[in-house]
C-alpha cells in the first residue's frame, strides 16, 4: 500500500512536472542567463574600477585584437582602469550611436562618422563630445621617452591632426588612429608564370606591355585572363592616381583666383571663355591614358562591386588590382599558401614616354588621410581617463603597435611600419588635377552618364566632347546659379554660428577672453566677410567672364618682365 | 453569454486606456512643471547660460521659455533684462524654424530704446544692420540701406567692438562688386580708420580689404605691401597658436611673382610654403614655381648684361 502511495505521488510530481515543464525550462534559462550576464557584467566592472566602454565599427578580427592588445597594456600601468570594446556592425552603427548618446547610455570613446548624415555628426560633436583644443597643442605625455616628446600633440601626426579639426564647431574633437593610402597589388606568382618578370612594371609603357601578355594567356577555365581587377568602386583609385592629374598644366590658364586650385566656378568661366575647352592636349592625354588602362579592365566592371574585383583577383584571374590599406591585410591571408603578393605604385608615366612625357611635370601628390577617429564622451563617467587611454593609442610606440596588429599604416610620425607596407607611403610633392565640371544638378548627371559610357567604350572620346562641352556650357550657368543659393541659405547658418561665438567671448572669463575674442573675429572675416566678397566676385565672373585686360594667371605679361627687368637693373646698380 | 463577456472585456480595455492616457498626461505635466520650476531656482546668470546652451544645441522653444523668464524676473533697466531682451532678439532671427524677424527687431529696438549707450545697444544694432544684409535666397540685397545701417553703427559706438565689426562689413560691401570707384571709396575709409584708430583689432582684415582695394585698382605694388601687412597683424589665438598661413604664403608669393615682379618675395613666400607645410598640396608647384623664378632671373640678368654690354661699347665707339 505505501509502495503504491509513492508511486502515486510519483506520478503526480511527474504530471505536474510534465503540465509545468515548459515554464521550468523557462525558469531555469532565465535564471541561468541572469547569472551568466550578472557573472559578465562583474568580470566586465569590477568593483571599484573605472571603466571605459569604446564603441567602433570595424569588424576585421585584428582591429580588435589591437584595441584588446592596448587596453590590457593600458591596463597595467593603471590598474583600476578596466577597457572594454563594444564592435558595432556597420549597417546599424549610425543608429545605435543615437539611441546610446539620447539615451545618456554612450560609450566614453566613439568612433565618429559611419551611418549617418554628416550634420547629425556635427550635431552629437556640439551636444555629447568633449573639445579636445585645449590639449592638442601641448605634448603627449605618453611620448616622453621618443623624440616626440617636447612635440605638440598634432604635429606628431603626419597630417597635422587635420582630421580631428571641426571645422563647423572650430574645435578639435577626435584623434585619429591610423593613415590610408592606396597602391596596386599584384600576383606576384601569375605575374612570373604568364610573363616571366619577378615584380610588377612602375614604367607605364612596360606596364602597357605585361597588360597585353596577361590578355593573351587563358586561364583554366578557358577565358582570357583579366590584367587589372576593377569595378565601380575602384575606378576611382584610378582616376585620383593616375588620370586626372594629366590635367595638371591647365592650372595655369584658369586659376583666376590665384590660390592654386582649380575650382569649379574656375573650370566652367574658363570653358565658357574658350580658355579651355575638352579638346585641350592634356584632357586628350587624361581621357587617353584612361582608355589605354581600362582596356585592361575585366568587361562589364563598371556594373561590378568591390568584393566582386576582390574575388576575380583572390581568385587568380586577375593579375593587378588597386585598393588601399584597409585591405592589404586581408588580401595577404587570402594569398598565404596560394600565390605570392606584391605591392607596387601606380605606373604613372614619366617625363620620357613618348606620348604623356611633357604633360608629365611630377609624380602625383597624395594627401595623408588619418582616420579611424575616437572622440571623447563629456557624458561619459571618467571623460578624463577615456582621454587619457587615447593619447596612449595616439604615442608614437603604442599607434605602431596597433597598426602593425592590424596591418595597416601609423598615422604618427617616425612610427615604423611592416616592410610590405612601406610602398604606402604617401608622396608629399607632386601634382594634381585641374579637372573640375562638378556644378551639381543637370550638367553634372549629363557628365556621370558620357563619362560611364567613355569609360566601357561605348562613346568614342570625339563624341564625348561634341556631347558634354556645349550642354555644360549651356546648363552650368543654371547649375551654378543653385549652387549659389545654397551658398546664401549657408550665410544665415555661419551668422548662427557666429552668434555662440559672440556669446561665449561676451561671457567669457578673464583668462579666456582673449582666445574667445580673438576666434571670433577670425571667424566673422573667415566665414562671413570674404565668402561674400569671393561669391559676387565669382559670380561676375561666371557671367561676365574675366576681365578683359586680364592676363592668364599663370603667364607672365610684357609689362611684368620690364618692371622686373628694372627692378634687378636697379639691384644692380646698387651693389 | 459569449457576447456580454466580449462586450464587458472591452470596456474593461477601453477604461485601461483612458487610465494609462490620463497618468501619462498627467506625468507629463508634473515633469514641465518640475522642470520649469527647478529652473526658476535658478539664478539669472545660471538661466542665461542654460538659454544660450539651449540655442547652441537648436532647443529654441526652451531658449525663449528661458529668455523670457528672465524678462519677467528682471526690471528693464537690470542689465540681465537687456541681455535677456538680446537673446530673445537673436533666437527669433537666427532659428531655423518658425523664424520672425520682425519680432526679433522688435527686441533688439525694444534694448537700444531702453538702454541707448548700452553694450547690449551696440551689438542689437549691428545684428539690425545683419539682418538688412541677410536676406532670404531669391531676394536681392539693397547696399544702399545695409551701408546706412552699417554706418549707424560705426558712428553711434565709436571704439565698440560692434562698430568695429560694421566697419569692416560696410567695407567689404564697396569692393564686392570690383568698381575701381568703390574701391576708391574703400580704400580711403580703411586707411583713415587706422590712421584713427591705430589699436584697431580687425587691423589685418582691414589690410586686406586694402590689399583688395589696391587689387582692383591695378596698383599691385602696394597690394603686395598691403597683403603683408595683413599677414603681419594676424591675430594669434594664444590657445591655439598654430594659425593656418599656408593660403597667405601661397596668396603673397603668387602676388609677388604675377603683378608685382617681386621675384625676391616672391621666393621667399614660396620657401615659408614649402618649410612650414610640407604636407600642403601646393609644394610640388612652389618648388616649380621658385625653378621657374631663377630661371626668368637668369634670362634676365644675362639680357640685362648683353644691354649694358652692347652700352658701353656704344659709349666707347
């Protein structure tokens, strides 16, 4: 009787177990997960630490074995300070900045400008980061035992720190970690194997040459193989390194206003005027050098994307594809065990090719870019500490150690980095474009559409030009006109502006007054005063043209060489 | 039954709703309520700044709200009244939406009625003379009222910062169109005003509206004069002493070069380019340009002996 009393009870428990089983199962892994996060949350904030949550998009595994690697370096020299990264996916990342910032819930290091529109950056710079002014222009400590110590913090970048400006706030706000820079790589192995050299051709006719190897050969598969690994997105590599600045002499026969670029209001006077026209030598020699190069170009790459090229090159179909630091790492552990990699210069030409020489007049100029930028949140607990851990990553010593992880290039000056990527260094003299039709709406979209088709073969460079000079020359004027407006509709933005700025020097202390004042007037003349008087100016110029005394800008007139002629007489004479 | 139950459950939802609603509401007004009156423990001062940051981060209904406590707190003549009065002035005229110039004039009238000889005075009557200036896109600037109201204020507040400023803009609003009179007009102005005013603090702004002045009217040898005195005068931050010349250098020396033939400074403006930015993007083409200096200097010299040569047998013969 009592054996069968428990089996009763037995089954009871076990029908009650099995009606309730669901809602165990759900007790158990909630309770479960409560400890695991709780047991997380206490590894990730120990009591009585001070922790600093650094929130970037860059998913690449070695970014953030690097981040890891300095946080735990950090950490040992002060041990109450615990690091913790937060990798946000690209696609959301614009969106979860938001949400943390509004919600008061931000990370103390941010890496800025993904995902959302450039304004709404600027706005969470003005609302929830701290202005980094005041530090930039003393030393960073962390650089006291290098040659970099007595060195203000922005000169120990190679760009000056540029990047960290904000222009619309007037104030550095981010420190940058690491510099782009974009160069060919090649297959080294396929090289050999289809045309017998051992490293890539960096003289353009030679390169010329090995392109029309490389075409001859069939692969596996039985297709040509394709010389240059391309698409949309990499046809832009080209055109800054190695087809716009053929275009680079015409400076001197449009730079109306003498500040050494070539503007667009400036590129369309000059056409309108006949001082330039698509016909130019130097736009034929730009257009083609452009032809000559994306005939190497696997067909159909203009409605290809990047991963796509990447594939065709990992894949060894391709000898040669352009791309910049951010991928070298990842190309080199696709090629490991495959082919060999090399990294070479874009072939630009030189001063003795036959047909581009004398349009030739230096190697091309490459701005240092610095990106991969934190900025510091006043929101933050410890905004102190989360500084201080980025002047750790931004010491001569700590940056080369994040890059060399990553495999990407410092952007700190004198940091060494890894031998295959010393061809990334930027060149700091050379030349640049003088090709500018971008005037916004009609004539700009016709451009885009003539260019496409000029660059897949499909207009010939002839009807190119019978096509796009006249419709620019007609629609430019419309075009510029709403260029203008927009320019007026920015005057009341800048006299915003320029309002705080106002306050803050009428409000300010005894010790910050003269700063305060001092930037404020720099600013009602930067911003408001010479944008006027350049705009009416340009503005007549579109509609008038140039004077017609004018000499071209770059020209030296008779009366100029007499009056030199005297002044050196009268040195002369007076020695 | 079915029915009835359906029926009961609704209400019961419907009775939920409006109780959340009615919480909800309610918590909202305790909320603005606190909040307005946690700011009028606040000391003017304290709500000045909270105006101003409100403005700073585009919460322009905050910022009135607070302007015009301060109003209300304050007796005309205190000058947080006048400040206040100013704020309210600049957020209707500068903000984005819901913009009233009108009653922004309004305000900036109200304080040069109250307190004529007034900081606050000054500055409300060039923000007047700003809003001639300003106008909307598609609208055409009248130069001829936006001169007088710039006048207005040069002339009421001598030595103000405010009057300062105008002068600049009334200036710069004779040269903008490139009328050798006008500029003329500009040049004569500028160089009494420093002739008066010897400490003024947009000197080097106003070298350069001579610069430009001397520009349009070909005179290039004093342009050049006046571009390097208004690089000399630049204004230092001394919280940020790295003042960007690299645009002056290159904008001196091409000067020199092209309309002046200072080939001398020319050179020397291309060099503080080239030492002082070497990151710039102009180097390459400075480093051209100072070959092509030596090279013209070459040519000429070596004529210039060929003359005195060809001279002196002359004489002799």
């Amino acid at each position: 009787m009592l054996k069968s009393g428990l089996r009763t009870k037995m089954k009871e428990i076990f029908n009650n177990i099995k009606k309730y089983l669901p809602f165990i199962v759900i007790g158990v892994f909630f309770f479960w997960s409560l400890i695991s996060v709780c047991m997380r949350r206490l590894e990730e904030n120990p009591p009585g630490a001070k922790v600093i949550r650094l929130s970037h998009w860059q998913l690449e595994p070695d970014f953030q074995t690097a981040i890891d690697v300095l946080a735990k370096k950090y950490q040992k020299l002060h041990p109450d300070v615990k690091i913790i990264q937060e990798a946000i996916p690209e696609t959301s990342y614009g969106q979860w900045c938001s949400t943390q910032l509004m919600g008061g819930t931000g990370p103390d290091l941010m890496e800025m400008g993904k995902g959302l529109p450039y304004h709404i950056w600027i706005s969470y710079y003005n609302r929830y980061m701290v202005p980094l002014t005041q530090y930039v222009d003393k030393p960073n400590p962390y650089n006291k035992d290098n040659e970099l110590a007595d060195v203000p913090f922005r000169n120990t970048f190679r760009d000056g720190m540029r990047v960290g400006y904000i222009e619309e706030l007037q104030e550095y706000m981010q420190v940058p970690m690491t510099q782009l820079s974009v160069r060919l790589f090649y297959n080294k192995t396929l090289l050999k194997k289809l045309t017998g050299l051992d490293e890539g051709p960096t003289n353009y006719r030679q390169f010329l040459d090995v392109c029309k190897k490389i075409k001859a050969h069939k692969d596996p598969t039985g297709k040509n193989y394709i010389p240059i690994a391309g698409s949309k997105f990499h046809v832009g590599m080209w055109n800054a390194k190695m087809f716009y600045p053929m275009s680079y002499s015409l400076l001197r026969y449009a730079d109306f206003n003498r500040d050494g670029y070539l503007t667009n209001y400036e590129q369309y006077v000059a056409f309108k005027t006949g001082e330039l026209k698509m016909n130019n030598p130097e736009y034929k020699a730009m257009f083609g050098i452009m032809r000559e190069v994306l005939d190497n170009f696997q067909p159909g790459y203009i409605g290809l994307n990047r991963d796509e090229a990447v594939f065709t090159f990992a894949q060894e179909r391709a000898v040669f594809i352009a791309t910049g630091t951010w991928d070298s790492k990842g190309l080199k552990l696709q090629a490991e065990g495959v082919f060999e990699l090399g990294v070479m210069d874009f072939p630009w030409p030189d001063q003795d090719d036959p047909v581009y020489g004398k349009f030739v007049k230096g190697p091309v100029y490459e701005k240092p870019i610095t990106c991969v930028s934190f900025a510091v949140n006043r929101d933050g607990k410890h905004p102190d500490v989360a500084l201080d851990f980025l002047l750790f990553m931004a010491s001569k010593e700590n940056n080369e150690t994040l890059n060399k992880i990553i495999g990407w290039t410092p952007c700190i000056i004198g940091a060494e980095t890894e031998d295959y990527l010393a061809a990334f260094k930027p060149k700091l003299r050379g030349i640049y474009p003088a090709w500018n039709p971008n005037l916004g709406g009609e004539s700009w979209i016709r451009w885009l559409q003539l260019e496409s088709l000029y660059k897949v073969d499909q207009i010939s460079y002839e009807n190119l030009c019978k096509e796009f000079e006249p419709f620019y020359i007609e629609n430019g004027y419309k075009d510029y006109l709403e260029m203008k407006k927009d320019w007026r509709r920015g005057l009341n933005k800048n006299e915003r502006f320029l309002c705080n700025v106002r306050v803050k020097a009428l409000t300010a202390d005894k010790e910050n007054a003269l700063s305060r004042w001092v930037k404020y007037r720099s600013l009602v003349a930067a911003r408001q005063v010479w944008p006027e008087v350049n705009q009416k100016r340009q503005f007549k110029m579109v509609k008038d043209g140039p004077d017609e005394d004018m000499v071209k800008p770059y020209i030296y007139s008779d009366k100029l060489i007499e009056k030199v002629k005297r002044n050196l007489r009268k040195n002369m004479e007076t020695r | 039954m079915i029915r009835k139950y359906n029926k009961q459950n609704k209400s019961n939802l419907l009775g939920l709703l409006i109780c959340i609603s009615v919480v909800l509401v309610s918590g909202y007004f305790i909320y603005t309520n606190y909040t307005f009156k946690k700011a009028s423990n606040l000391s003017c001062d304290e709500l000045l700044s909270d105006a101003w940051q409100n403005f700073q981060l585009t919460e322009y209904n905050k910022s009135v709200k607070l302007f015009e406590q301060i109003t209300e707190m304050t007796d005309k003549n205190d000058p947080d009244h006048l400040k206040a009065l100013y704020g309210l002035g600049n957020v209707w005229w500068l903000r984005q939406e819901g913009k009233d110039n009108e009653l922004a004039s309004e305000y900036f009238n109200q304080i040069i009625k109250i307190a004529p000889e007034s900081d606050m005075a000054c500055w409300s009557q060039l923000a007047l003379a700003r809003m001639l200036h300003l106008v909307p896109v598609g609208s055409e600037v009248d130069y001829e009222k936006v001169r007088d109201a710039y006048r207005g204020v040069v002339e009421s507040n001598p030595g103000h910062p405010a009057s300062e400023e105008a002068f600049l803009y009334l200036q710069a609003t004779y040269i903008i169109n490139s009328d050798a009179n006008e500029a003329k007009i500009a040049l004569a102005n500028t160089k009494e005003y420093l002739k008066k005013h010897p400490g003024a603090k947009f000197k080097s702004s106003l070298y350069s509206i001579m610069a430009n002045c001397y520009g349009i009217l070909k005179d290039y040898d004093k342009q050049l004069a006046a571009m390097i005195k208004a690089y000399k005068t630049t204004e230092i931050d001394p919280e940020s002493p790295g003042t960007n010349f690299d645009n002056t250098y290159w904008g001196i020396a091409n000067v020199a070069e092209f309309r002046a033939g200072r080939l001398d400074i020319a050179r020397k403006f291309y060099r503080k380019l080239i030492e002082e930015y070497p990151t710039d993007m102009r180097v390459y083409t400075a480093e051209l340009a100072i070959k092509r200096i030596d090279n013209l200097e070459k040519k000429l010299l070596a004529e210039i002996r060929i003359e005195n040569k060809n001279e002196r047998n002359f004489q002799q013969y």
